[in-house]
C-alpha cells in the first residue's frame, strides 16, 4: 500500500479561505487597488508566442538586482515567497534538525520545514507581541538549521530591530536566518546585503503586497552567491512563469505608483487604529499594511457582520496568543471609509460601541 512520509503524515494542513471572495478584500494583505497601469499595458502587449515559450529568468533577475544594488548572482527570483521558503528548507535541513520560529507567524515556515522531518521549536511572542530576542537565543543549539522570522510579522504588524536579528544571525552560524521582508514597503528597514558580513543572513521580498501581483506569484530569495548556488540545485528553472518575467521589470521602474500606494495605506493604517482607540478596541502597533485587532468571543460573529455589508477580514483566533483577534487589510481613504462605517454598525450590534458614536 502506497503510504507518505511519517512527516507528510503528521503535517497540519493549510487551508486558506479563498472562496467567494466579493466586495473589498481586507483579508489577504494584497494590494487593495490592484497592479501599476504599466503591468496592465505590458498585459496587453504579450502575445501567443510569450505563452508557448519556455521562461528565461537570467536577464530578468539582473534587472531586479540592479533595482536592488544587489549582483544577479545574490538574488533568486521565485514563485511567491512561499517556493523561496521551500526552497531554502529543502537545501539546508535534514530529518531531526532544529527550526525556530516565534509566533505568532506566517504559517508556512512550519509547514515546509516540517515536511523534511525536521523538528519545530515555537518561540511565543512576548507580552504585547513583543519580539522574543532572549527566549530565540535560549533555544539556539547545535541542531538548529534555520531560524525564520517575518519582519513586519504576520499577523501581528511587530517589529524586530535590525541590531536584534544581527545578534541572533551571528549567534547560530550554522543555521539559515531568514528575514521574510513581505511587508517591507510600508515599513522601510531592511537586511537586503546584510549577508555580505553574516553569511547565514537571507531575505525574502514579494511582489504580492505592495506592488498588486498577487496572481502573478513572483517573489525573490536573496543571500550570498554561495548559498544561493546551493538554493539554485534544488530550484526548478521554469517555475516563475513568462507573464510574470514579462510584468516585472514595468512594475519595478512605477516607482511613484508603488510610493504613493504604500504611503496611503500607513496613513489609512494610523487613521484605523486611532478610529479603533476612540471605541475603545485594543489594537496592536502595525508596520505592514494591516491591523490586528481584539474583538473577544464575538470574532466570529463580527466577521460574519462584515462579510453580510460586502467587506472580508480575517479572524486570527487560533493563531498562538491571538485569541479573539482579527486582521484587517487597509487601502486608500475612500476604502477605509466603507470600512470604518461597516466595523462601526457591527461594533453597535454586539454592544461593543454606542449608535452615538459611529462615524
């Protein structure tokens, strides 16, 4: 009888609520009003020859490292942040090595290095969700082969300062430290060429937030030429795609599309939380381009309220210390609007909020 691996076997199960996703969409962390007007023009120029030829990424990926002051060789262009975290636990851990990971988190740094048998040490956040500097650097030993740390984080919006990660770097050099920039555009401080003095240093970036190309899953892996020729063995060479190749590089030079857009989401961000701080709903400081916010035992409920009034958010209750929690997505002014008043009438409706103080 055909049977997994014990470690495919024992491996929870992601299941992302994508289904009937209408209305506004603060759920997912995209990109609230889509990609750059020159993606779209490039869209229209690609032809049926672009489709039927197998992708060439080489000169792609030098455009992007110049975009970056990186060399071609410190990049991997990948499909998504999740095939660079894939990619990184299948080149560097064996059956029985050790991963950190605080958490709260992004799901998906445990369930890859999961599935190569390697064992995951969780690390809970501290009060507030606080960085856990001291309780990560207890836990390094011997066995540990990566260390994958969100920063902003998912879902919480908290910060680690660069001082923080660079010690922890430095404190296991025997393992890959990931540092998944996802949200970097709405926050501003990077490790991108940190690796040149702590060579165990890698950074993911997306294309997914920030930039509107979600759909066309592209993303990169960023480390030393060294390590990278590593990741580039187990890699396949064809799995970002042509439209992506093709979309990229127009997507890069919009830089005022890419500014503008991150500039009025953290200016939508502070005007949420002060809207949920003047109800009296504890919120949490954020960094990227959402807020994680408690509502209680009425998540599910609250949840539903908005999804009935054509707007989606995402309940996060069962992520550690998330109890009662939920993540809203921000876009621009005219969006927040619609959504300050839809969060209000439910608020009202669980007798969370007065009627007298809806906006």
């Amino acid at each position: 009888m055909l049977k997994p691996r014990r470690a495919v076997e024992t491996l929870p199960e992601y299941h992302p609520p994508l289904g009937g996703r209408a209305g506004l969409r603060c759920d997912f962390n995209e990109n609230t009003l889509g990609c750059s007007p020159r993606v779209m023009q490039k869209l229209k120029s690609l032809g049926p020859e672009d489709l039927a030829r197998y992708p060439e990424r080489e000169s792609v990926e030098a455009t992007v490292a110049g975009h970056f002051n990186l060399q071609p060789e410190e990049i991997l262009l990948t499909n998504g942040v999740d095939e660079a975290i894939h990619l990184l636990c299948e080149t560097f851990l064996e059956p029985g090595d050790e991963v950190l990971i605080p958490v709260p988190t992004f799901a998906m740094y445990e369930l890859f290095a999961a599935a190569t048998g390697a064992r995951i040490k969780k690390v809970l956040a501290q009060p507030d969700f606080q960085f856990p500097m001291q309780d990560l650097l207890n836990q390094i030993s011997l066995r540990t082969k990566l260390i994958a740390i969100a920063n902003p984080n998912n879902p919480t919006g908290a910060v680690a300062p660069p001082d923080a990660l660079l010690t922890l770097a430095e404190a296991a050099p025997q393992a890959a430290f990931l540092v998944d920039e996802a949200y970097f555009e709405f926050y501003g401080s990077s490790l991108l060429g940190a690796w040149r003095d702590q060579p165990n240093i890698f950074v993911t970036r997306t294309f997914s937030k920030a930039y509107g190309l979600a759909g066309l899953r592209i993303g990169i892996l960023a480390g030393t030429p060294t390590a990278l020729a590593h990741v580039r063995r187990v890699a396949s060479p064809y799995s970002v795609n042509n439209v992506a190749l093709a979309c990229l590089p127009d997507a890069l030079t919009d830089t005022v599309f890419v500014n503008n857009y991150a500039s009025e989401v953290c200016a939508q961000r502070d005007r949420l939380q002060m809207q949920l701080a003047t109800w009296g709903i504890r919120n949490w400081p954020s960094q990227a381009n959402f807020v994680l916010f408690e509502v209680g035992q009425d998540q599910a409920r609250f949840v539903h309220g908005l999804r009935t009034r054509g707007i989606l958010v995402r309940d996060r209750s069962r992520d550690p210390g998330c109890d009662g929690c939920v993540r809203v997505t921000l876009g621009v002014a005219a969006q927040t609007d619609l959504l300050v008043r839809a969060m209000g009438e439910v608020f009202a409706e669980l007798g969370r909020i007065s009627r007298e103080s809806l906006p």
